[in-house]
C-alpha cells in the first residue's frame, strides 16, 4: 500500500471516529471505520465493528458483502464464505451483488458457487457479455468445456472487437489440445489489439509446442512486457543485446521466471562467450553456486545483489531469438552444468542397487499449469513393488507432505530436507541411475548435468517438449513418456514400468 493510501486511511479512521464521538449510534460512521481499519491491518477492532453493524442491519445484503470482503482480507475464509452464502440468500437477483459475489467466490476457489451466481446473471443481463465471459471462464476451471465454449461464441457474438473474450476463448480451447482453434483465436486477438501482451505470449508458447520455433519468435519477446514482469532500471538502462560484435565487451544473462527455465537457456552463456563476450549471470540464489559450474561465464550474481559494470544485456530466454534457433540448430550439448564433490550427500540405502529418483509434482500455487502435469505420489505405486530398486524422493514443497499420508511412503527415502538448494541437489542426482519426474524445474536439471531422466508429462505438456515424440532435442538423456488422455495416468505409469522392468534385465 503506498504512502498516499495510509494517509487517506488514517483519514478516513479519524474523520468516523470524530463523527462516532459525537454520535456513537451512527452505524454507517462505525461501519466505514470497521472498513477503514481492516483496510489499515488493523483487523481485530475493524472486524468486530463489522460484526456489530451487521448483526443490527442482518438483511442488507451491500453491508453483508463488505464484511465478507473484510473477513477474505483477514484470511478468515469459513467466516467469509457463510456471509457470501448469506448474501447471495438475500439478494439472490441483483446483478451488482452476484457479480460481486461470484468473483470472491472464484478467490477462494468455490467455482460451483461462482458459476451459480454468472449463471444468474447471464439470465438478469442476457445483453451483457462479459457475463458470459465470466461465465465461461469458470466453467472452463472445472473443466465443463462444451458449455464454456458456447458461452465464449455468445459473448464474441454480442461484442466482437474485445480481444480479451478471443483471448480467453483461445486458452480454453488449448484446454482440450484444439490446437488450431486457439490458434485462430490468439491471432484474433492481436489483430484487435496489437500490443496485447498476454496473446503474443500465448501464441509464441503455442506455435513451439507445434515444433515452429522460427514463428514462435516473432510474437515470443513480448512477454518482457506481461504484468508481474519487473523491468528493473539497473537492467533495461543498458541496451538489450541483439546479436551485433560483442569484442570486449561485458554482457548481464540474467534469469528471468523460474529455476527450470534458467537452467535450459543458461547454456546460451557459451555461445554468446563465443562472440567475444565477458559473461555475468544473474539468477536466483537457489541457482548461483550451480551456475558458478559453468565453464565459460567470468561471474555469477545473485539477484538482488549489486550488479557490476556491463554493456549490454540480455534475459537467458531470450537468447533463442537472437540466435534464430531451429528445431535443428537447438544446441543439445550436455553437460553445461557440474556438481561439486563438496556438495556431495551420503545416500541411505544400498548402493549396489539401482538407484532411482522419484518427483511427482510441482508448485500447486502454479496453476493452471500444475493441474496438467501434477499427479499423486500414490500414482507410483505400480513402480514400487519391483524388486532391486531403491527410490528416493526429490520431492520437495507441500507435495512432499504426501511422503507420511501414503502407504508406499515407507518404500521411499525422503531426500527433501536434504536439497536446500540446486548445487546439493546435483550432487545427489550424481548418485543415482535414474531420475522419474513430472515436468518441474528437476527434467532440466538431470538433462543439463547429462544424467539420465525419464519425463512423464501431462497431455497437454509444457511448449518446450513439443507435442510428439519421445526424445527432447534439449537433452539427450532425457526420454519421454507421453499421457494419452487428461487425467489418466495409469497407462503412461504402466508404460514406464515396463521400461523399467527392461532397463533393469539389461
């Protein structure tokens, strides 16, 4: 909150609390002070001022939902939720309060009740489109994608020179792999808004999934633009490197969303050390002392620490554009990254036996990413009754929780607590034969370290596996294993038993 809010807040307290002062009955004056302190953090006196009004004036229902949205702010969920429910009892056909509601309803995940109230709206405003819009956004969360689809239609129908609604139409048909359709969609949307950020990112990450790299780039930079996207002023006051002579010069690689993606294009490092370059990275600190591994860079920086003095500089996903990479040009050469013997961890078990290490799952704040990729531990328990193996967990996070609620967790070494960051990690993955994963930053780091993964992914899988095949021209260690249909991982998991079955008779 700025500075200019905490004044005008501490205003507002001021100014309700004179008003009650002279009138300690006046509920709108304690209901606006019940407000103004919730809004300050101020939650325990905020929150019982609420309570009292509402209790006095149970049957208004704008009184209701202001408390609810305090209570939300005050992470009391169960609270907030019974006085939604109540709200909506009261006012079930005012079109200002359903949309209201269903939008808090969709932040704490209650969709059923979210598409309830879009549901009742659409019928109050059968002229308005972002009702349906909403509508269908909902709809498409719970996976309801048939009627989500028609609601979309009708919504592009009454206003179609929106490009959000050809936006979120296109991620929902990407949704069910009509790759085509989203496609059209996407493109769509950039002809009625040519600087939409959001659909040039989308269409580059859909045209890669495709295998058409060189297309993709044209539309790919464009997220150095997406909201939540920090263009720092230490940064962005250099020139971005284009791929002009860099003799002498120094260049910042910096890292720019998550560990697994700037483990893959790290490796760009070398090739831009080839042009002349002197090479500063700077990632995340989970990441410096494995970078520091990397055999043409001069220094790593953590972020947020000092920069040094640079030319020029250029984020690690980036680099594929510069360097016009092709399906054919891709450079696969591993490994670009080292473990360190200091690192090493002593593994509990036997060591003459085959060793493999098992991940499950990735940030379920990730969504809806993680929905497509994520799966139970107890999906591997067609795995763990084979004979010679001992599993290790690199599961790390909340899922790692799964570990002490599954009846196999006991067949598996928990490794977790042992990763505290990416350097240790190495190290242990130098230890073991084989490294099963869902699509986490872990593929990456097994293939940058030229150690043997096998990728089970979604059927919808991550753009930079392509959408066929099982072999990643990003690292040549790493196989695939591809889900037939969303939500059906025995078969992909029975498929990789096999493999194992034959890998260990060989």
């Amino acid at each position: 909150m700025s500075q200019k809010d905490d004044t005008a807040l501490a205003r507002a307290v001021a100014v309700c609390r004179a008003t009650l002062k002279k009138d300690p009955m006046n509920l709108q004056a304690s209901f606006d002070l019940g407000l103004a302190l919730t809004q300050s953090n101020q939650m325990v006196e905020g929150l019982t001022r609420l309570d009292q009004v509402v209790k006095r004036v149970p049957n208004n229902p704008q009184l209701r939902l202001a408390y609810a949205q305090a209570l939300l702010l005050g992470k009391k969920v169960d609270d907030a939720c019974m006085h939604l429910d109540e709200t909506l009892r009261l006012a079930p056909n005012e079109p200002p309060v359903l949309f209201k509601l269903a939008s808090l309803y969709r932040s704490v995940g209650r969709l059923d009740a979210a598409i309830d109230c879009f549901s009742r709206l659409v019928v109050l405003k059968p002229h308005e489109p972002s009702g349906y819009s909403n509508l269908a956004n909902a709809m498409t969360r719970v996976g309801r994608f048939k009627e989500a689809f028609l609601h979309y239609q009708h919504a592009i129908a009454l206003n179609p020179q929106s490009a959000t609604y050809q936006f979120n139409y296109g991620k929902a048909l990407e949704e069910v792999a009509d790759y085509s359709g989203a496609e059209m969609a996407y493109r769509a949307a950039i002809e009625l808004q040519s600087e939409f950020v959001e659909a040039h990112w989308a269409l580059a990450q859909l045209l890669w999934l495709q295998g058409d790299l060189e297309a993709a780039w044209e539309y790919y930079d464009m997220r150095l633009f997406r909201r939540g996207f920090e263009r720092r002023t230490e940064v962005f006051a250099k020139p971005t490197w284009d791929g002009s002579d860099l003799t002498g010069k120094t260049l910042l690689f910096y890292g720019e969303q998550g560990h697994g993606d700037a483990i893959q294009f790290v490796r760009y490092a070398d090739m831009i050390a080839e042009r002349g370059a002197r090479v500063i990275v700077e990632c995340r600190p989970g990441l410096v002392t494995l970078f520091r591994s990397l055999e043409t860079v001069d220094q790593v920086v953590e972020r947020g620490q000092p920069l040094p003095a640079f030319d020029c500089q250029l984020s690690m996903m980036s680099a594929p554009v510069v360097f016009n990479t092709s399906r054919k040009s891709i450079p696969g050469k591993t490994p670009y990254l080292y473990s360190r013997p200091k690192d090493r961890v002593d593994l509990p078990g036997d060591s003459s036996t085959f060793r493999v290490g098992l991940v499950w799952a990735g940030n379920p704040d990730n969504q809806p990413a993680d929905a497509r990729r994520s799966f139970p531990l107890s999906t591997y328990d067609t795995l763990l009754t084979l004979p010679g193996i001992e599993f290790y967990s690199l599961q790390v996070g909340k899922p790692a929780q799964q570990l002490a609620e599954n009846e196999f967790g006991s067949r598996i070494f928990d490794l977790g607590p042992k990763l505290t960051d990416f350097a240790t990690t190495a190290a242990v993955v130098e230890q073991l034969d084989l490294v099963i994963t869902t699509c986490t930053s872990m593929p990456h780091l097994v293939g940058a370290l030229g150690r043997e993964a096998w990728l089970v992914l979604g059927a919808i899988p991550d753009f930079r596996w392509f959408l066929e095949g099982e072999d990643s021209e990003w690292y040549p260690t790493i196989r695939l294993f591809r889900q037939k249909e969303r939500g059906d991982w025995r078969p992909v998991m029975n498929e990789v038993k096999s493999a194992l079955e034959a890998r260990l008779k060989n």
